[in-house]
C-alpha cells in the first residue's frame, strides 16, 4: 500500500507539472495573438501622401521685386512643395515666358501652376497646359483679354484698380476732405483702366457733396522727363491748399508723385487717403527716414506703426490712409495658400469659385483681408480685390 501510494503521489506530480507546462504554452501564444492585431495595427497607418508640387512663376527680384518676395516667402514656408521659377529679364520674349510657364508642367508631381505678372500675351501658356495637363489647375493674374482668361484658366485674380474710383473718394470723404484733387498727365489717360477710374472718382465726388478738379502736370513720358512734373507738383500743392484749404485729398496716377506728394502733405498738411499703389513701402520709408531693415522687409505691422509713429509726431493722424499690405506681395501668397488649402480638402476649381469663399478664405488665412467681386458679367473664373485698409 506504502508503495502504491508512493506511486500514485509520484504520478500525480508528473501530471501536475506537464498540467502546468501545457497551461502556460498556450496562455503565451495567446498573448502573443493579443499583441499581433495592435502590431499589424501600428504597422498598416494611413500612408503617406502622394507628393505633389506647386509651381509659380513671376518676374526677377531686378524686374519686380514684390512678386518676386512674396513667392520667396512661400517657398521658405513651403519647400517641398513649392517650386519658383523667373521670367527672362527680357519679358518682351513672350517665346520665352511661354516655355518658362510650360516646363513646369513636365514635372509629374506638379498639380498647381501659379502666375503672377502684369503683362500681356502669356496665354498661350496655359493654353497649352489645359490640352497637354488638363489636371493641373492654373491661377493666375495677367492684364490678357479677360474674356479668354476666363475660359482658359482655372481661377484669374487681379486687382480691382477701376472700383477704386469709388473706394478711394469714399474713404477720402470719411476722412473729412471736401475737395478732391486727380493729378496725371496725357500718355497715363490715355490707359482706359485710369479714365473709367477718374470718371468713377469724379460721379462719387458729386454724389458725396466734395468738388472734383482735376489737375494736369508735365508728362514725364515725354519732354523732360519725370523732373519737370515733380517740379510742377512740388509748386502746385501749396497753391491749392491756399485755395481750398488743407480738407482736400490729393491723388496722383504716377507711382513717383508721392515722393513730392507725401513729402508735402508733411509740410501742408492735407490728406492722402491712397496711393496710387497703395502700399506701406511706395514713398513712405523715403519720404520719412524709415529705418527698414532687411528682416523688416516683409514685417508691414512694424512698418504700418512706424509709418503711424510719424503721423502722429506732425499732427497728421487720420489725415493718410492706404492698404495694409503691397496687393503684389499679397497676390502670390494667396495664390499658394489657396493652392495649398485646395489640395489638403481635396477642393476643385469649382468649390472656390465664389466671392464668399474667397473672402472668408482671406480672413481666414491671410494676414490682411481682402474683398472680392467678379470681374463682369459671363466671367465666373475671374475675380478682382481690394485689400484692407490701414489709417496712419
């Protein structure tokens, strides 16, 4: 009995360790099973998405220096995606523009082309984009006939020059001027743009109570060139601030004028509600000493207060106005951040082609505001702006 208990207890401990053994090999596999899925599950994320590039085009920073930074500054933010190429210095070889704008869509990647230049004849390009990569989407902004723009570009965006007839008279008036001055000269009236935006200043001037005159200087295109019509303003305003008194705006079609112009409303003190190109850096670091350095380049809030530091040292604030921004630096960063927004929500032409979206894109995205209207009638892919205003 001793012995067959010995046996039996001996058996059962064999069995109680293989019992064991066989608990454990199994509880090890299921373990590893439990690892597996969240493994695999790590393993098979999202995969990367498919590279794709944005290429834009503008003229030399010798050329045009605006359109060239603002494309800089997006390839600085974007790049790996965004690729700038330059016009020929010689942007009257239109051949040359054309295969400029052309070669980027021999790239696969490229899904985006993107332009930025006031000039005329550059259709042919995206012509050829539309038949040889109809899966590109082109934006751009060109002074070509608007009519084919809209049918051979996606999204055509410029700058509302003629609705400014209205604009800049309005804000003049809200400033308190009660006579508004319109300097130019025969060849800048001979642009039909600069007529239908006189005759919009003149009707708003009426329809707002302010007198409207009109001024006609030396022409700098012709003679002596743009000495003797700096001459003439530089003796000529302080003869109609006498006349009118200093609640006058004065207005000039001629980016050089502003040197004098601004420098006199110092002096004078009468009111500037816009430049011709209204920007913070037209006239203004000249005219005031501005200390701009290379950093501050493309810092316009620090070159807005300077600017409004100034005004207010000479008893002018409120009496100068202008955009917040250079509309040429502004216009190539819209085109890329939409291009960029439009790829990441998967959005075709289509879906953005509206002055709600692209306003309420603007005041989204971009650091000043802009205000949207389409350019006429049958012209759906084509869209004018003007930028927020800045008061010094």
């Amino acid at each position: 009995m001793k012995r067959l208990f010995s046996l039996l207890l001996a058996l059962a401990m064999v069995l109680s360790m293989t019992a064991c053994g066989s608990t454990n090999a199994p509880a090890a596999t299921e373990a590893a099973k439990a690892e597996t899925p969240a493994a695999t599950e790590a393993a098979t994320t999202e995969p990367a998405a498919e590279p794709y590039k944005i290429g834009i085009v503008t003229p030399t920073l010798t050329i045009s220096e605006d359109e060239f930074r603002g494309a800089a500054e997006m390839v600085e933010k974007y790049p790996d995606i965004v690729v700038h190429k330059t016009l020929p210095e010689d942007y009257q070889n239109k051949e040359g523009c054309i295969s400029v704008v052309t070669s980027l869509a021999d790239d696969p990647q490229m899904k985006y082309i993107l332009f930025n230049m006031g000039m005329e004849g550059i259709l042919p390009a995206f012509q050829t984009i539309r038949e040889k990569r109809p899966d590109i989407v082109t934006i751009v902004t060109s002074n070509d006939d608007p009519a084919l723009m809209n049918k051979y570009v996606d999204i055509s965006l410029n700058t509302d020059w003629v609705r400014r007839g209205v604009t800049i008279p309005t804000k003049a008036h809200e400033m308190g001027a009660k006579t508004f001055i319109h300097y130019s000269f025969p060849t800048h009236m001979a642009s039909e743009s600069k007529v239908q935006r006189r005759d919009a200043m003149k009707a708003t001037c009426e329809k707002l109570g302010m007198e409207f005159v009109e001024v006609i200087t030396p022409d700098p295109q012709t003679g002596n060139g743009k000495a003797a019509m700096l001459q003439f303003l530089r003796e000529d305003l302080p003869r109609q601030v006498e006349k009118y008194g200093k609640d006058l705006n004065i207005f000039g079609t001629n980016c050089p004028m502003y040197d004098v112009i601004l420098d006199e409303a110092f002096k004078l003190g009468f009111i500037v509600a816009e430049q011709c190109c209204p920007t913070p850096t037209q006239a203004y670091p000249t005219v005031l000493n501005l200390e701009i350095t290379k950093e501050d380049l493309g810092d316009y809030d620090k070159i807005n207060n300077m600017i409004a530091e100034k005004a207010a040292a000479a008893n002018m604030t409120g009496r100068l106005s202008g955009w917040a921004m250079p509309s040429s630096v502004y216009t190539p960063k819209f085109q890329v951040e939409l291009a960029v927004y439009m790829h990441d929500n998967n959005l075709t032409p289509d879906d953005v082609r509206s002055v709600e979206f692209l306003n309420k894109f603007s005041q989204e995205h971009m650091p000043v505001a802009a205000d949207f209207a389409v350019a006429g009638e049958g012209l759906d892919n084509y869209f004018l702006f003007i930028l927020e205003d800045v008061y010094y």
